[in-house]
C-alpha cells in the first residue's frame, strides 16, 4: 500500500492470501505504526498470517530528490520481498527499465532513480501480534451527510462500487449526478500547507485566484459571524461596500494537495518581509490541523457569501468574492488548466453549462463519483456533460440550439398571454419585458425574477398556457454556454467541429486549455505542441511549428478571440472571460496552462506553475491578447495586445527550465540548439504578426 491514509479509505486487505505478504510505505515506526493501522487490518494480519513489511518511501523519495514519486523504490520493495524472481535480475532489470525511461531526461533523472532502487532494501518488519486476532471491529464511522454519500459515492470511492446493487441507482437511471460530490472526499494528503500571516495581507485575493483546487478562500464576515470564528480576522477598508467587514483567508487543509502555488504569487506588504502565506509541514492527525479543518467548517457553512455588495467581474479581487462552484478537484497538485476553469465557473457559474471535451478536464471535472462543479447557496450551479473527445463544439452547439428552442416557445407562449383579455397588465408588462430582456445575462435574470411569480399563481389557478411556461421557467434566465476542451480536442481531433460551430455564429464561448500536447493521455503531441518540445510522437523534438489556432479564427470577423495566462496577468485574463461570455456571437479564449507532463525544473515544481505561465510571457514564448469585434463594428481596430514587449534574451533559459526542451540536448545533441533557435524565432515571428495587426486601419471611410 503506497499512501498510508488509504488504510482507513479503502479495503486494502481484499484478496490478500493466507501466509501472504504486506508491504506498507509509511512515516510511522513502532508503537506510534501499530496504533495507526485500523484494528480490521491488524485482525486481517493476525487471522491470516500476514507477514508484514514496511518502508519510509515518503522520506527516501525526497532525500534522493524525486520529491513525492515513490514507486521506484516501492518496486524495488517488492522484487526484494517477494523475490518472484531472483533479487540481482529484477535490480538489473529495473535500471535497465530506467535507462531507457528516462535516459533522454538526463543523467540526474536516471541517477535519482538508481538511488531508488537501491534504497528500496530499506524495508522492515513489522512483527505482527497474534493477540490482534482478538481486536474489536472498528467503530463505523458516520457522517452528517445526505445520503447518496453515504450509500452510492463513499462505497464507489472506496473501491466498492461493484457491490452495489442496481437499486443504488434509482433515480439517476439516465446519469445525471448530484453536484458538489468533490468536498465529501476529505484526505489530508499535503506535505505542506499554506499559513497565513493576517499582518502581511494586502487582502489581493491572488491566492484564491490561482489555487488550481479552490481551497485556499477569502471569507467576509460581519460582526456576528466573525464572533463565531476561531481563526484570525482583518478589518477591511476596501472595498467601500464591505468597509468596516472582517476578512479571513482560510484554507481548507484537508483538500489542499499542497502545490504551493498560493503562497508563491502572495504579494503581501513588502514593508512587512513580504508574503502573507507561507508553505508549513502538515501533519494531518495534529490538533492545529484540526482547528484549521473546523475553522473551514465554519466558514463554509456560517459565512455566507456577501459577493453581491461587489462587481464580481470587475476585477481579480472581486473575482475571489464569488462563491467557488468549482471545488477541491483531482486534478494534479498545482495543474495550469483548473484555475482557469474554476473562475469560469465562479462567474458564470449560476447560469452557465458546459460541453466539455474528453481529457483532463472531463477527468477533473466528472469522473463517478466525483464532481468538483457545485451549487451556490440558491441551489444554482453549473450544469456539465462531457459526450466524446471530438465532439465537444458540436455538442455545445446542440446544447445551445437546444435552449434557443426552448426559449422560441416561451416566447410564443408569453406572446399568447400577452395577447389575452384575461392576462393582467402587470402580467403583460412583465412578459413583455422578459422577450426583450431574454437574451441579457443580467436583464433576463431581473426580467426571469418580476414574471416568474405570475406565471406560478396563474398555473395555480388553472391557466393551461401558464402551466406550460412553468414547466419551462428554468430557461428564463440567459444561459452562459461553454464549451471546455484541452489543445489536443480543440487544435486537432475536434477542430473540424470547433470550426463549424465558431462559422454558425451562435453565441458560444469556446474555452481551450493549452497545455501543448495530449496531457490525459500521457503527452503527445499536438498541433499546439510548438517546435523543440519532446512529446510521444517527437521522441526528437516537434519539427514543425504550433498552430496559431487564435490568430485563424480571428478571420471571421464576427468572432471575439483572446490569448490568456493568468500566472502573468491576471486582470487581462479576467477581463478576456468577461468579454467573451458577453460578446453575442462566437468566442474563443485559449489559455496557456503549464502541466506536469512539461516537466518544470523550478524548485518546487508544479508548485511554480503560475510564476512559469508568468516566465511564458516575459520571454516571448506566449502572448497575451484579445481581438474584441465589438470594437470593429465601431471601426475600431479589434485587435489588442495585452503583453509587453518580450525580453527575448530569457526566451532559452525559459526553455531550459523544462525538461520537455532540455531534454532535447540528450535525445537531438547536434540539432538541440538549431531547434531552440526555431523556436525563438517562431514566437518572434508570431509577436511580429500582432504587433503588426494592432496597426492595422479598422476606420470605415
Ligand atoms: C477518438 C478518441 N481518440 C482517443 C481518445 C483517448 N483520449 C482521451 S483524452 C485524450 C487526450 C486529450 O488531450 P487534450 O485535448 O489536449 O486535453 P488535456 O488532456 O491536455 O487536457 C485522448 C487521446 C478518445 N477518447 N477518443
Ligand atoms: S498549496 Fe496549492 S492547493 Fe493548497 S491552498 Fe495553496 S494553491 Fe491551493
Ligand atoms: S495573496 Fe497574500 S496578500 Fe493577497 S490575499 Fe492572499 S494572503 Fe493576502
Ligand atoms: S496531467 Fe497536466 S493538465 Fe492533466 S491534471 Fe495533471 S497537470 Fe493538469
């Protein structure tokens, strides 16, 4: 068992023989070990005989420098434990295994991973106590929960889905799945975590902003509810609406996967050392630990959201006011591509749907039984359905055409009304207003809240065609339709689609997280993958250049496109989403996303990952901007770049801090530099392309 926590999660001892063996990789030793293990393993050890070993992999993996990867010395473990074949052939098989793995990723890699091969000897053994036979069972534990956690996602988290029984399912026939699923999922499984120095913040809320698992939050509270909180507080000054308010930034300790990301953007009071976050060894059975958890157990259920006293979109800081419908995902500690799609949500969240691509996002976002999109205080949330990796556009597309058509018969059945004797004339007024109003965002939801009571208490009193208008009153607010895809989805196999669907001109917002190869499947290439880049499929490095997928629709003219990086800007980022959701017509807003399979060799990883899209775009490698037609049709040029003009002399070393370019010394030695010098030279070229564009003449005359 490689995650010691997983003893009190999942089933670990199923199938395990009589006389078998147990390898466990642990922190704990001795008597601190034994009382750790729930008294159903130790029974299990006891009544079968089990001879059990186990391990510190935790602490070898970073004393060899493979930071949280344990599993080469957990195989080497287990050759030697179980010695299936002779312990001296299966040591040279797995070195063998790790020249060719990693060998074009460097000596370090490859030396790092003979260090773990040889220091899975490590192992001890565990005596086990035949009085453990005699143990009581584990107490059950119960949650104050609704019941599809208790009865159909924490058997399927814990691996016993299969013993469901089809009843399980009743009600859910068609596949629909309650929200919100993600925040019953509690592990506790950071090394480290963010603590926050109250006396330090500038209350920016980047932290909020960037945390790829939405667990790391400002909470507003008034007086009362701050005389119920046992954590720290500041008063607020801005902004004016929540003068006067208390301000916490809490963090969930239990769903942060300990990236780092957070306290490595924190700002803080330069006057005061700097940041207000810093990154702390996490012991998740501490009492502090538990404080933390009950103080995010406060906030979540006492403090309600005050996002209404601000313009949510008006700027990254307000952005982090708006409650979190996307929460404590599974994606990869620090991954580029969630914050981004959590702040979707986070705007648009109560009226918006998603068609999402097959990839990483239809893995973070909806694997059974687990869904980070959540619902807000008034039960609304983001409705979200994947369908097939290529068709996501076309499904979005359905999905819009489906509601176009709903809405064409409220229309209808409201202009009925309107045209009746018998119908009020506050009645009237209020349709009216709605077909004018229906497809404004803000308009439709005050126009949505002014009819919705007639056409309830005309239902109520008999009103056949009110009846029908409210079986289809959930349509009345204006939908925020999004269709969410990686590179691989948008740049190649669905592309056909995303054309298609961008030439209708229907009011679709097209978002693709660009993280330049096929990140869910292991990382090959993509057109996005640019020139240089070592994927699967350019063992050698990519010889042909990425595909400027923007700059193409652009052509269109009707078309609202912008390039974004919110680890480099934040504001133009935001500013990117809010434009696009309110551009009546198609939008594509590509965001450059850093991935694990990139390989970042800054210390701390993924935990970089946002300086890193920052880096992207100092160096030229990335560039920010925004072609707004709304500005065309003012004559106005659309065209608008965002970023400063690069400094290219940071564009290599920008490249040797990934393993996916560095490697390329070892795997293409004679042709590496010429590769890094194209690569240069395309984002020149493309740098060139929208300079150029902004001094275009959009005048009329
Ligand atoms: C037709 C088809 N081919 C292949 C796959 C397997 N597959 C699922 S996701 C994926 C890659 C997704 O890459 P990308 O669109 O870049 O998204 P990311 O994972 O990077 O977010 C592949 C190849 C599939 N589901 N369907
Ligand atoms: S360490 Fe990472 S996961 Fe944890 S709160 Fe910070 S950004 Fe979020
Ligand atoms: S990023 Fe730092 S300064 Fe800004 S709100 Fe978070 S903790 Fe405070
Ligand atoms: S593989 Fe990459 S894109 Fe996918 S979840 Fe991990 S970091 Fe994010």
């Amino acid at each position: 068992c490689h995650v010691q926590a997983y003893l009190h999660m999942y089933d670990v001892t199923r199938g395990l023989q009589q006389n078998g063996l147990f390898l466990l990789n642990t922190i704990f030793e001795g008597e601190e070990l034994v009382n750790f293990i729930p008294n159903n393993v130790k029974k299990y050890f006891a009544d079968k005989n089990i001879t059990v070993y186990y391990i510190n992999a935790t602490k070898i993996a970073q004393e060899i420098g493979l930071g949280n990867r344990t599993n080469t010395i957990l195989q080497s473990a287990f050759f030697r434990i179980t010695e299936v074949i002779p312990v001296d052939l299966a040591v040279e098989q797995m070195k063998k295994a790790i020249v060719k793995s990693y060998g074009k990723k460097g000596e370090d890699v490859v030396r790092m991973n003979y260090a773990a091969v040889d220091r899975g000897g490590e192992y001890k053994l565990l005596p086990v106590d035949p009085a453990w036979a005699n143990l009581p069972a584990d107490k059950k534990v119960t949650y104050d929960e609704p019941e599809y956690i208790t009865n159909l996602v924490r058997p399927i988290n814990a691996q016993l889905g299969a013993d469901l029984p089809v009843s399980a399912y009743k009600g859910i026939e068609d596949g629909a799945w309650e929200q919100g699923t993600a925040a019953y999922e509690k592990r506790g499984v950071a090394g480290f975590v963010p603590v926050w120095n109250p006396d330090n913040c500038i209350q920016c809320n980047k932290c909020a902003f960037v945390c790829p698992h939405s667990c790391i939050r400002p909470f507003v509270m008034n007086d009362e509810e701050a005389a119920g909180f046992k954590g720290k507080t500041v008063d607020m000054k801005a902004p004016a609406a929540m003068r006067g308010m208390h301000f916490a930034i809490q963090v969930s300790v239990k769903d942060c996967l300990g990236c780092g990301n957070c306290a490595d953007v924190c700002p803080g009071n330069p006057k005061l050392g700097g940041p207000a976050l810093k990154m702390v060894a996490y012991d998740d059975s501490s009492e502090a630990a538990a404080q933390e958890a009950a103080n995010w157990e406060y906030c979540v259920k006492h403090v309600t959201s005050k996002q209404n006293l601000v313009d949510i979109k008006q700027s990254p800081k307000n952005s982090q006011f708006a409650t979190s419908l996307f929460e404590f995902s599974g994606a990869c500690s620090g991954c580029g591509e969630t914050p981004y799609v959590k702040l979707i949500a986070q705007l648009f969240g109560d009226r918006e749907m998603v068609a999402n691509a097959t990839g990483c996002s239809s893995i973070y976002s909806g694997s059974i039984p687990s869904t980070p999109y959540t619902k807000n205080a008034k039960g609304q949330g983001p409705a979200w359905s994947n369908s097939l990796f290529e068709d996501f556009c076309e499904y979005g597309l359905g999905m819009v055409l489906a509601t176009k058509k709903m809405k064409k018969r409220i229309t209808m059945l409201l202009q009925e009304m309107i045209a009746s004797d018998k119908t009020s004339a506050g009645y009237k007024a209020a349709a009216q207003n709605w077909i004018e109003q229906q497809n404004d965002a803000e308009g439709s939801k005050a126009a949505a809240a002014a009819l919705k009571p007639f056409i309830a208490e005309g239902a109520a009193s008999g009103c056949p065609v009110c009846a029908r208008l409210k079986e289809l009153d959930h349509y009345l607010v204006k939908r925020s339709q999004w269709l969410i895809g990686g590179d691989g989805a948008s740049y190649d196999i669905g592309y056909g689609g995303l054309d298609h669907v961008i030439g209708s001109g229907e009011d679709v917002n097209i978002f693709v997280i660009d993280t330049e190869v096929y990140s869910n499947t292991g990382g090959q290439a993509s057109k996005a993958t640019p020139i240089g880049a070592i994927a699967q499929f350019a063992a050698n490095g990519k010889r042909v250049g990425k595909k400027d997928l923007g700059l193409m629709q652009t052509i269109y003219g009707n078309v609202y496109v912008a390039q974004v990086a919110m680890g480099a800007d934040q504001s133009q980022c935001l500013k990117a989403f809010r434009e696009a959701e309110a551009w009546h017509g198609p939008s594509l807003v590509i965001g450059y996303a850093p991935c694990i399979n990139h390989g970042l060799k800054a210390k701390g990883g993924m935990g970089k990952s946002q300086a890193e899209e920052a880096r992207a775009v100092e160096c030229g490698y990335w560039h920010l901007w925004r072609n707004n037609p709304a500005l065309a049709a003012e004559g106005k040029n659309p065209f608008q770049l965002d970023s400063k003009e690069p400094d290219w002399d940071k564009f290599q070393s920008f490249l040797e801090g990934e393993v996916r370019f560095l490697s390329l010394k070892k795997a293409a030695p004679a042709e590496a530099q010429e590769l890094y010098d194209a690569c240069k030279e395309a984002a020149k070229r493309r740098y060139k392309t929208y300079v150029r564009k902004t001094q275009e003449d959009w005048s009329l005359d």
